[in-house]
C-alpha cells in the first residue's frame, strides 16, 4: 500500500489565485449591481432584492447611536466666563512697513 503526500503548500499556491479572481467577480457583479439598482430596495422578479436587503442590515449595523454628552456643570461655568472675554491690548494702528536704512 502506497500512501501519497501531497504538499499542502502546492494547494494552496494554486488556490490563492482562484480565491482572488472570485473575489474581484464579485466586487465587480455588486458595484454593477448597485450602478444599475442603487441603494434602495427593489425586486427582481417579484422578489425583494437579497443583496440590498443584506447591504442594508450590514450598513445600519456599522452605525452606533451617538451617545448623549454629559458636561459637568464647572466646565459650562468655565466655558461661560472664557467666552465673556474683555479685550485688554489697545487696538493697533497698522501703517506703511518701513523700508530698510538708506546707506549714504
């Protein structure tokens, strides 16, 4: 009895390409899809499209509710008193720039 080895690593080389090509397939069936279709629902047949209605439970699943912000009150009482600033500096007269020294 003969046992035959296969090397694992030969499979997997001549996989790999396959693996990529149905991959770039598929990307390239969906975005036709969705050019054709768009991200709304839709039938084909009568029947309600598999691809959008997946598209958008996956979609609605990636968005969390944003949750509510609580702010302590001394940040709202120094964000009140930071912004009722009282301009201290003198305002500025702006002129002409001066031009370097004239050698004589």
């Amino acid at each position: 009895m003969h046992i035959r080895t296969v090397n694992t690593s030969v499979k997997i080389t001549r996989l790999v390409p396959w693996l990529i090509a149905l991959f770039v397939a598929a990307q390239l069936i969906a975005t036709a899809h969705a050019g054709a279709y768009g991200d709304s629902k839709h039938l084909h047949d009568g029947h309600p499209c598999i691809i959008s209605t997946v598209c958008k439970q996956s979609s609605d699943g990636d968005l969390a509710q944003p949750a509510p912000v609580v702010e302590p009150r001394e940040w709202q009482e120094f964000y009140a008193v930071a912004h009722n600033h009282v301009e201290v500096a003198a305002p500025v007269k702006a002129s002409a720039i001066r031009g370097p020294p004239s050698k004589s």
